[in-house]
C-alpha cells in the first residue's frame, strides 16, 4: 500500500528474512532488507540512513534502514524486541517497515 503525505511516498513493505549476526565482538542482529525495497527509497536517505518504522510480530519502533556498505541496507533487531518475540539467530522471520520523518 502507498500514499502519499508532504510530497513523500509512505510504503507498508512486508518481507521475509533470516536474522544474523555481525561476527564482531557484540555484533548486532540484524535482518536485511531486499534491495527491491530500499533501492528506490534512497533519495530519502540522510547520511546513508533511511528513517523507518519497523514492526515484527506485534513490536514496532522507530529505526534506520542501515547500509551495510556494498549498497544493501539491514533493520537491526533490540534486544528487547527479539525477547518480546522470542526471535533467536538464524530464524526466518517477517518484518515490514514504513518510511517515517525524522
């Protein structure tokens, strides 16, 4: 569903994803976005970060699309949404995400 609020077009995108884990020391969990869905949402980015509402199960909260670096974008998962959800590394899931304002 789009519309269209202040000249900027507002999307329910819903998605699937297996949530991962940057291998780093305290890495953050993550899912990645498809690029068919951030792509054409890039002209609203503001240092790279694109401002989103992100919902997974009955959770939403006020994010970024994230770039990862190689022009693909991730929502990265809080703690207290994954224990909400009960959401454990390597499990699919489905997400949806809205632009919003900053």
């Amino acid at each position: 569903m789009k519309k269209a609020i202040a000249g900027v077009i507002i999307m329910d995108n819903t998605f699937v994803a297996k949530v991962e884990i940057f291998e780093r020391a305290m890495g953050w969990h993550y899912i990645a976005v498809p690029t068919e869905l951030s792509k054409p949402l890039e002209h609203l980015a503001d240092r790279g970060l694109i401002a989103v509402k992100a919902k997974v199960g009955n959770s939403s909260w006020p994010t970024s699309l994230l770039p990862m670096g190689d022009g693909t974008h991730f929502i990265a998962l809080p703690a207290k949404v994954r224990s909400k959800e009960k959401i454990s590394l390597g499990m699919t899931i489905e997400a949806s995400f809205e632009t919003r304002t900053r």
